[in-house]
C-alpha cells in the first residue's frame, strides 16, 4: 500500500455527530429534545474560531439562524455558555486527544530505549482584568489577569500527553508534580529548569522514567571522592576544557545539599563569542538589579559551559547526543508561535468566565484537529520524499484558507479525508516544506539520528 493512502487511516475518525451529543447529554449541556445541541454548538465555536474575538452574542445567533435555521435569542445564548457548556467542550478535548494518531511508528521504529520522549512547556497571555479572581496574573506593575496553557506531547508518534488551561500562577514546577500521574515507565522527559525541581527528578526516577534537562546554575552540584562530597569546581573545568580544546566531558555528580541525588553531568564548552554575549547580558541584568555590574570568578567560569544533567546511561544516550537532542525541546516554542499568530488563540473579547473558556477550549480543539493532520502529513512527507514540513506553512494554510475543508471532513463528512489528505499532501509537498538552514539538520533528522545510533 503506497504511504499516503495510509493517511486517511491515521486521523479518521474523530466525532460522529452521535457522539458529540451523546457527550452533550453527559455534561447536563444538553436534553434530549433540545434545539441547540452538541455538534451545532461546537460548529458555531470550533470552526469559527477565528471570528470569535470579534464577533457578539447577536452575531453567533444571526449565524446559528443563518446556518441551521435554530432561532435563538442572545440571552438564551448567553445563559448556554455556562460550567455544562465547558464540561462539555473539555470532555471533546479530551476525547480528541485519546483518540491519538494511530500511526505505524516505521520512521521511529529503531528507538527501543524510550517507549516516549516527552517535551514540555507552557504559553501565558493576559485577559480582562475583571477575570483576575479566576485567573490572576502576575500582579504588580504587570497583568492583573493571565492564563496559562500547559501542552505536552511525544516527539515519536505526535500524541499529546497534556493540554491543560490553568491560572497564570499555578508555576511549571507546581504544575509537574501535579501531572506526574501522565509518566509512564521508560518515558524520557525534556523540559526546562522551570520544571524540573529535585523533588521532580526524584519522582521521575520513582515511577521508572528518564529525564534530560540543564542544570540549574545556582544548584550545588558534588562529586564524590571516596567517602566525601566535593563541591565541583567549574573554574577548574573550564580552564582543563580550554587548555586541551576539550569540546564535552562528563562526569558522575550529585545534586543537593543534604540529599544526595545521582545524575550523568553532560558539559559543554561554548564557543568564545557565545559566552561574550552571555557575560554582557549578565552584566546588564546585574545593574538592572541594583548591582555594579561585576559577576563571580564561578560565574564567569561556568558562563563557559552548558551543563545538562540525566539518569540515562551513555549507551542510551551518548555524551555526543545530549545537546542536540535537548535542542528539540524548542519545537515546541515553533508550535505557540502558530498558536497565536496564526490561530490567535490569545486574541479574547472582554466576556464572562464560562464564555471566555469555551473560547478558549474551541480554538484548542481546532488546533489539535490540525496537529493530528499534519503530523500525518510530515511523517509521510519524510519518509516518502525525505522532506521536512513547516508546521507554521502547514497551518497557514491549514487552519485559514481550508478550515470549511476542514469542517467538511470532521462534522459534516461532506468530504471524504483520504481526498482531503491526498490533496493537502500534494500541497505540502510543493508549498508547505521547511527551508532547510545549510548544514542545519531539521528535527526530523536529529531524531532519527539519534534513535539509530
């Protein structure tokens, strides 16, 4: 069977107009004999989306008039965005996520070490302040109100291990210990240092997982000699790395200053302009700060280095590996890129809680629809043709000109997906590929260098 007709397969089905107001009736959205119900509902937020921000409760009840002849006045619409509308959305959020990608692993087949490599981060953006009760911001001089968007997925198959909205204040680290109930055994988890508390590392360790992270430059880190703990001295390691043109190293450490903690210590040395930069940014936020400006002989030392810190093993993992597979964690800063300049998912009206979070849950939902189809797309696109996507083309095109094609294939089926997925194939692979940095490898590539080493 030729690779692209595999595409239909790997997103279809989602929702059958059945199952959208099944979930409807389990969230008290709706009754039985109601004239709004769950797949009208979730038509006139999902695949309008985009209008949302602009459009008012008279404008929705002119369109559910307009395009399914329900007469509606705005106040009845008004009540209907309540904490059932929300469930209810949240629980076809859900649904969508679990029925993940379903794709053969072929490209990713090699990686017998990790069952998933997670990466992780979150994107904040302000709201009314009259919400601040429900979602306060970072107080002071800055937001009175902000959300924040939690999104975690697996880099070898494209699954989605979390989507979550939450207050702007409920931190990263709160946040991974929350949600360490989503490790699984053998999973290996990339995220930042904003994340990965000693508490967290342990808990990784506790539940079988692998995790790769940087160090944390104010952590005490100690080697161990003999029966003593020893400080490491970074100012000695970066004069050795210097002295003999060393460009890694690794060491045996422990972190912690009472409970010692077991870690693979990864240091690289820094290319001499990399760290110039490093010591004027450090000089500025000194003085910013209140300071004169003059920085630590330990400081300047470890302004040499990358430091990154795993419990996996170098025959998982080689030393050579650690950098550029911590790199792919930024991906996921290319995905909140689209997120809000091509979905504008942080573009919200002034209106009520239940309302502002049903817009919210929509736009999320569109945005995991067109995750699900291009991923498809990217895997096929590189395996067949050997070609990176560009998620951001992708989703230009994707989620502005062809959200009707999109509504066509997931509510209606008016369209059939393998048409649609053999033509968006088509398109991508002369519209929608990645301009390729010379001698840069997409991530695509890093990947697949790594799990056949």
């Amino acid at each position: 069977m030729d690779l692209v007709d595999n595409l239909d397969v790997a997103i279809d089905p989602f929702f059958t107009e059945e199952e959208l107001n099944q979930l409807a009736i389990e969230s008290g959205f709706i009754r039985r004999e109601g004239k709004l119900n769950g797949s009208l509902f979730l038509d006139l937020l999902v695949f309008n989306s985009e209008n949302l921000k602009d459009q008012s409760l008279n404008d929705l009840s002119v369109i559910l008039k307009d395009r399914h002849e329900i007469d509606i006045t705005k106040q009845s619409l008004h009540e209907r965005f309540n904490e059932n509308a929300l469930l209810f959305l949240k629980d076809a959020l859900e649904q969508l996520i679990k029925k993940q990608l379903n794709i053969e692993r072929s490209l990713f087949e090699n990686c017998k070490e990790f069952n998933r490599i997670l990466i992780k981060d979150s994107t904040c953006f302000q709201i009314d302040k009259s919400l601040a009760e429900y979602y306060p911001g970072s107080g002071g001089s800055g937001s009175k109100a902000s959300v924040r968007i939690q999104f975690e997925y697996d880099i070898l198959s494209g699954d989605i291990n979390d989507l979550s909205l939450n207050a702007f204040n409920d931190q990263d680290a709160k946040d991974s210990v929350a949600t360490m109930e989503l490790t699984k055994q053998r999973d290996l988890i990339i995220r930042d240092l904003a994340y990965m508390s000693l508490e967290v590392l342990q808990l990784i360790v506790k539940n079988l997982a692998f995790f790769l992270c940087r160090a944390n430059p104010n952590a005490y880190i100690y080697e161990k000699e003999e029966d003593k703990y020893k400080k490491i001295d970074f100012i000695k390691i970066t004069a050795y790395m210097r002295k003999y043109n060393l460009s890694s190293i690794q060491r045996e450490v422990y972190l912690g200053c009472k409970e010692k903690f077991q870690v693979r210590l990864i240091i690289y040395l820094l290319p001499e302009e990399e760290v110039a930069k490093r010591l004027r940014n450090a000089v500025q936020n000194n003085k910013k700060k209140g300071g004169n400006g003059n920085l630590s002989k330990e400081y300047k030392a470890r302004a040499f280095l990358n430091l990154f810190i795993t419990n996996t093993s170098e025959e998982q993992i080689p030393m050579d590996h650690i950098w550029q597979l911590y790199r792919l964690r930024w991906q996921i800063e290319l995905i909140f890129k689209i997120w809000k300049s091509i979905s504008a998912i942080e573009k919200v009206k002034r209106v009520k809680k239940h309302r502002l979070e049903c817009y919210i849950i929509s736009k999320l939902i569109i945005i995991v629809l067109g995750w699900k189809v291009m991923w498809s797309i990217a895997k096929q696109l590189f395996i067949k043709e050997g070609k990176a996507l560009s998620f951001f083309k992708a989703s230009k095109t994707l989620l502005r000109t062809n959200i009707g094609k999109l509504r066509e294939v997931f509510l209606t089926r008016e369209l059939s997906v393998a048409h649609f997925m053999k033509k968006f194939y088509d398109l991508s692979k002369t519209n929608h590929l990645l301009e390729k940095r010379k001698d840069k490898p997409t991530s695509m590539e890093l990947l697949l260098s790594f799990i056949t080493i």
